[in-house]
C-alpha cells in the first residue's frame, strides 16, 4: 500500500464519519449544516436548528495535508470533501475527493 493510498483510504473514512454526523443532523432538524470548514453545527449546539441531538461528531478533523474538509450544500443534497493532495480549490476537481450525501442517501 502506497503512502498515497493510505491517506486517500483515510479521507475516505473521514469523510463517512462527516456523512453520518450530517445525516443525523438532518434526520433530527430537516436540515443540513450550512457550507463550513469547521463543521461547527456538527459538533457544538449553537441554537441554529430546532431538535438539535448532538453532538454528531467529536471533532473536525484535517485531511492528509493539513486542510479543513469542506461542506457544501448543493440543492438539497450535500458535499463533504478535501482538496486533495495538491491541496487546491478547482470547484471540486482534479485530485479533489469527494462525497455527495441526499436525504435519503441516494443521488
């Protein structure tokens, strides 16, 4: 297994562990966490949502190259995601990996 593996294997973990603290969230208020780098919502009761039932999560955690994941609504759906290796912002992109959450987890 490839140094690279490994890291993208972890991202992909994390980024499941973000998928589910959301689709808690949003079966407990009917919404999802706004767009974010610190996944706030998830893991500190701030009063924005009705029913709110966390925490979700226990931290926000940094991808392999030490940037924030990323949420980002998208209709009624939602992106969790990391730049990737390359570490760059290229509208999800590239080496960008990423992972689209619905409602009733399906596209």
């Amino acid at each position: 297994v490839t140094k690279l593996t490994a890291e993208k294997a972890r991202v992909a973990a994390d980024l499941d562990s973000i998928k589910t603290a959301a689709i808690m969230l949003h079966q407990d208020t009917g919404k999802w966490p706004p767009a974010s780098v610190s996944g706030t919502d998830l893991i500190t009761d701030n009063s924005s949502f009705a029913n709110w039932a966390g925490p979700y999560l226990d931290e926000w955690r940094q991808d392999p190259w030490k940037k924030p994941y990323r949420i980002t609504p998208f209709g009624n759906a939602l992106y969790v995601y990391s730049f990737g290796p390359d570490g760059n912002d290229y509208g999800m992109t590239g080496d960008d990996i990423k992972l689209l959450i619905t409602p009733n987890n399906t596209i």
